[in-house]
C-alpha cells in the first residue's frame, strides 16, 4: 500500500460497558472508493463516528494522512479534511438550502466560496432551484443531495458517507450512486461509503469490507465481494441481481 | 363558520361542550377565586373565606366566553385544520418590506418621543423601562432565540452589571463611560463561567441550571454583605453625567452651562437617550452577528449540534460566545439600570425578571429583532397600563389593586399565543442577507432558475 490515507488499527469501542467494536483495522487510500457492509447494529455507524472522533476509540489508533486523529477533537479532525455526511443526513432544517451550504464552508477561506457553491449547484441542479428555500421542506432525496453537497463545500480530502441511500426511492439513490462515482472518476475524491444498500455500494466501490457484530468479517476488491456467497446470501438476497 | 345562528339540535352539543368548560373553570377556579384565607387576626389564626360570587361571575364569563367560541369561532373538532390564510396582521407583521418600513418609523418615533406634549416624568420613566427590557430582550435573544439555549438564570448578568457599575462607581471613582465596557466584560466573564458547566446541557436540563445560577447570584448578592451590602444594597451610586456637566442646579452644571433653566426632567431626558443609544447600538450589533458567520452558527447548533460538529464547528467555543455576547448586553443594561437608580439591591434582581426577559423573547417570536420591541411594548407596558385601571376600584371595592392582575395577564396572553401566534408575534425567520460578493451569484442563480 502506497499512500493510505486513512488507516484504522484496532479500534474498539464501547458504549458504556457493551463493546461495540472489536479491533478493527480498514484502510482507505487516496482516490479510492471504500465502502462498509453490514447489516443494522452490526457497528458501521460507530466506525464512522470513532473516526471523527465523536464517539472514541478506547483501544487501536486512527491516522490520516500519516497524522494520528483518535485523540483530537471532532472539529479539528474536520478542518484536517475529512468531511463527513452523517446518519439521517441531518442537515439544518430551518436554515435556506444556501445557508445550510455556507454551514458547510465554515473551515474554508471565503475566497472559494462563490465557486465552490457554483461547483455544487452544477453537480445538484435541485439545489439551485432550491437555494432560498428552507431546507426541511426539501423532498429525502433532496435534502441527502444537500447533505452530501454542504459535505462537499467543506473541499475534503476524504468524504464520510453514512447510509446516504437510507429511505430514498432507488432511483434516487442510484442518482446519488452515481454523482459520487462522477466525484471520484472526474476529481479524484476519496470517499468512504457506509451501506446497508450492499448490491449499489459494492458495484460503486473498488473496495469494500463487510462488518458483523463490531468484527470485520470480510473484505476485497467490490466485485469479489459481490459475487462471494457469504455476501450474497447475507445481504444480496440470495440471488446475484 | 356561518354568520346565521345554529338551529337547536346543532346548539346542544355546543351547549353540552360549554358546560364541560365551565365545570372544569369551576374546580380551577375553586381552590384560587373562591377561597381565601384571611387572619382573623385573634388567636384562631387563620380562617378560610368564601367568595361565592366573583367564582359565579369567573365561571359563567367562562361558559359565555366558551359559547361564543361554539358558535362565532372556527370548528374545533379536533382534526387539525388545513392552515388558514395568514391574517391581516400575520401578513402585515411578516412581510419583510413592512418590518423594514415599521422599525425606522419606530426610531423615530423613538427619538422624539419625550418631546412630544403628553410625555411627563412618568410616561418618559415608562420610556426608559421598556427600551430596557427590550435592549434585554435582543441580549438573550442571541441566547435563546439564535443559540437555542434556554436561559433561565439572565437576570444574573443583569445584577452583574448593575453591582459592577455599582461597586466600581462608588469604590474607584469610575465613570458611566468608564464602567460601561467594563461591566460588559465582567458579565461577559460570567457568561463563560456559567457556560462552561452546561456545555454538554440541552433543553429541560440546561433550563435548570440557568435557573440555579440566577438565585445563586442573587442569594450570593443578599448574604456577601461586607461586599453587596446585603439586602440594604448598594446606595448613593453616583449619577451619570452629561460630558462631565453633573445634572444639578449648580453653576457647573448641564443647565447652567447651556443656559437652560434648571429642570429635573433633563437628567430624565438625558437616561432616555442614553438607554436608546444603548438599545440601537445592540440592536446592531446583534443584527449585524447574526448575518455573520458566528451569527449562523448559533442559529446552526440551535438545529442540529451533531452536524455542527461534523462540519467542523468547534461548538464550544460557539456556545460560550453566545452565552458571553448575550451576558454581555445584559451586563450594559444593569450598568445603565443601577446608573439610572442609583441603588441596587438584590431584590431587582429576582426570578420575575428572568421570566419576563425570557417571555418577551418567546412572545416576539425567538428569533425577530422587531417582534421584541411589540412584545416589550405589550409586557411592560401592559402591566404599567393596569396601574391605570383604578375605575375598577368602583366595581370590585376599594382593596382592588388592578396591577395584581399583572400575572393573569401574563397567563392571559400566553393562552391566547398559544391559540392564535403559537410561534411568536413575528415568527418568520427571514434567511441572513447575502453578502455583496455572493450577491451576483445569487442573483445570477435566481435568474437562471426562472429562465
């Protein structure tokens, strides 16, 4: 491995006194698209929240870009570029779409700004249309393409997905599927993708691990990954699509 | 919604549901209109009185009041009713080319307002009262209406203001202008005091520790007597002068420099524009935060502190500097309150305070400027209204004291918010202004989102 830009090393983590991860080791490198697996509870969300360090490692170490993360606050793991678009989307409902994009911005030299928005508004057209509206009167799909975008404005280095097909029509979710392989092919955004939706996160990902009861149980290249039995079985629904 | 009275059948039910009204005003009103205890003043103590009558006038008011609600009001069948067209006032309130036009005719009206023939010692002391509240208003505006933290305890930073003005006045000498800023940073200080303790608080929780740190400021003011002076407090503060030009009939004074003829309503008139220069500069300065980022991330960590976080907003520092900036202006207003009284004492300082700060905040709508001064308006100058209401002495006896009506109203007027404006007089939240440079954008999009 030439350059991990994340690399996570025996994270466990508990809640309270129930473990919730156990020594856990991924890594994501530069211009990659990695994604998680696994079914609910199964410790995906709480990864994603140890590497922001909102919920921490107890035990292990996380490192991006060569810096050690786990023991810094949550902004400042933010301004060191990873961005992140977390559970439920959560976007600031009674903000305009334009504010909850300024949010988004706030680590970021105003100079950029215009074209950043710009930039976005090209990628999410809705957005555009939208701009002056508040954000929770926003359709699902919509508000997860605000997410994603405000994500975006934050000009990281690796964007955080968690669940961003949750509760959206398919169509929509491919939509978002697809902006993200756009991202990554035409800028080289690295993205970390946590899925339960395992047939669209696999094909989009070059990597992907599968986690079950806070243990990574299996990991390779999307397409191996898609086509073993264990995960075919466990979250494709038997059949190969 | 028919202008025609209902036949009988219809009227029954109506009847029926009025009735259910008046028995249960019946046993609320029981224990607090009909009985009351009074001292026999012999050794029996106290005996309990009954006030049959006023608790009859109290629940057929209810069942007429009710009735007309049946029959002239809007269904209340329990469904949630499709949302009405906003009302004239809603509309003309929320309209933000109105709010533009009202706040200026309300400066100035502002500004000549104790010249105007009818403003006396009283009416301008009235004045004076409400720029108060509603200067505290727009402080804990930035607290509760943009940060979303509800504080209960703002009267603390009030006190903070006025003691320091206070004991700095009268210890060292210090000027109005001089004690000014420094009043601001102390309560500001104590803003970051108590911020620190409730940083991972919210709502319910946060509520009650506010609440403790206003009586814990206030019981430390009554029992440090060596210092506060106890429950005497603090008197003969020295007064703000004009420049310099103390407010008094002696040759150096603002009178006589300016060849006026000595009137104690000058140094009245004086206060009035101080606390107004006082108001507009917070007015400002809080309208100008909000459109600032810090501004935005107040109103974005009263959404959503989780996603704060995650965009990178430090939410510490942001919630301190909510509760320090807010402090701070309840610091200048206690500053400008023990300047104007020349005494403080803990008894200003209680729980009502807060709760009336806070009310006009929430009865202006969280998170408008102009909803504050309407609610200011109403809750101060309601109450001073009731003062004046003393022809009702003719019908409920001469013990009547009209402006112990102060707390019915207080409720009154929350019952019929929570009816008609459950979110505030002024409730619409107008997005922050764009700034100049995104302007062309924006205005760009919008032309290409029509096209």
């Amino acid at each position: 491995m030439t350059q991990n830009l994340l690399a996570v090393r025996g994270v466990e983590t508990f809640y309270g006194r129930n473990q919730a991860l156990y020594g856990i080791d991924m890594d994501v490198n530069e211009g990659e698209i990695v994604t998680m697996i696994g079914a609910n509870g199964a410790g995906k969300s709480t990864l994603m929240m140890a590497i922001c360090g909102v919920n921490r490692a107890v035990r292990g170490s996380v490192t991006f870009a060569g810096k050690p993360i786990h023991e810094m606050p949550t902004h400042e793991i933010i301004r060191l570029g990873i961005s992140q678009s977390p559970e439920g989307r959560r976007i600031f409902p009674r903000m305009s779409v334009y504010e909850n994009l300024q949010m988004g911005a706030v680590t970021i030299d105003p100079k950029y700004f215009a074209d950043d928005l710009a930039r976005m508004y090209a990628l999410f057209p809705i957005l555009e249309k939208r701009h002056a509206q508040r954000a929770g009167t926003l359709s699902g799909g919509e508000q997860q393409m605000l997410a994603i975008g405000r994500a975006l404005m934050a000009r990281p280095r690796l964007l955080l997905l968690d669940e961003p097909s949750l509760g959206l029509a398919p169509l929509v979710a491919k939509t978002i599927f697809d902006t993200l392989r756009e991202l990554n092919q035409s800028q080289g955004l690295t993205v970390f993708l946590v899925e339960q939706n395992a047939y669209h996160a696999l094909r989009l990902a070059s990597r992907g691990y599968v986690m079950v009861n806070g243990r990574i149980t299996l990991s390779g290249t999307g397409s191996e990954l898609l086509n073993h039995p264990e995960v075919g079985a466990a979250y494709l629904g038997g059949s190969g699509h | 919604m028919s202008s025609q009275l209902p036949t009988l059948p219809a009227l029954l039910p109506m009847l029926k549901r009025s009735a259910i009204a008046t028995i249960i005003a019946f046993f609320l009103f029981l224990p607090t209109l009909g009985i009351k205890t009074a001292a026999s003043g012999g050794v029996d103590g106290l005996f309990l009185q009954y006030r049959w009558s006023g608790l009859a006038i109290a629940c057929g008011l209810i069942f007429v009041a009710r009735m007309a609600m049946e029959i002239f009001g809007k269904k209340q069948d329990g469904t949630s009713k499709p949302a009405a067209a906003p009302s004239a006032l809603v509309r003309f309130f929320g309209s933000a080319k109105i709010a533009k036009t009202v706040g200026p005719v309300l400066l100035v009206f502002a500004i000549v307002f104790p010249f105007l023939p009818f403003s006396d010692r009283y009416i301008l002391d009235l004045g004076i009262l409400i720029i108060t509240y509603v200067m505290l208003g727009w402080g804990l505006q930035i607290v509760v209406g943009l940060a979303g933290l509800l504080d209960l305890g703002y009267v603390a930073f009030y006190a903070v203001g006025a003691y320091s003005y206070a004991l700095l006045s009268i210890h060292f000498g210090f000027g109005f202008w001089m004690c000014l800023p420094l009043a601001g940073l102390l309560a500001a200080t104590w803003g970051v005091i108590l911020g620190f303790p409730v940083l991972r608080l919210r709502g319910d929780y946060l509520a009650i520790v506010t609440l403790a740190f206003g009586e814990i400021i206030r019981v430390v003011l009554l029992n440090w007597r060596g210092f506060t002076g106890g429950s005497n407090g603090l008197s003969s503060i020295p007064r703000p002068s004009f420049f310099g030009l103390p407010f008094n009939q002696e040759p150096g004074g603002f009178a006589a420099t300016f060849g006026l003829e000595y009137s104690s309503m000058q140094r009245i008139v004086f206060l009035y524009f101080l606390i107004l220069a006082l108001a507009i500069f917070t007015f400002f300065v809080t309208g100008r935060l909000r459109r600032l980022p810090i501004g935005r991330a107040w109103e974005a960590l009263r959404e959503d502190e989780i996603a704060c976080r995650s965009l990178g907003i430090n939410t510490v520092n942001t919630k301190l500097s909510a509760f320090a900036i807010g402090a701070m202006f309840g610091g200048f207003a206690g500053s400008f309150f023990a300047a104007k009284q020349a005494f403080v004492s803990p008894e200003s300082f209680n729980f009502m305070e807060s709760a009336t700060i806070l009310a006009i905040v929430v009865l202006g709508g969280m998170s408008s400027q102009l909803g504050v001064v309407f609610s200011a308006i109403a809750m101060v100058g309601g109450v001073e209204l009731l003062r004046q209401l003393q022809f009702l002495k003719v019908i409920f006896g001469p013990d009547f004291d009209p402006s112990q009506l102060r707390l019915l109203l207080f409720g009154l007027a929350m019952v019929l918010m929570m009816l008609w404006r459950p979110r505030g007089l002024v409730s619409t939240r107008t997005p922050t202004v764009f700034l100049k440079d995104e302007k062309t954008v924006s205005a760009a999009m919008i032309s290409q989102g029509r096209g």
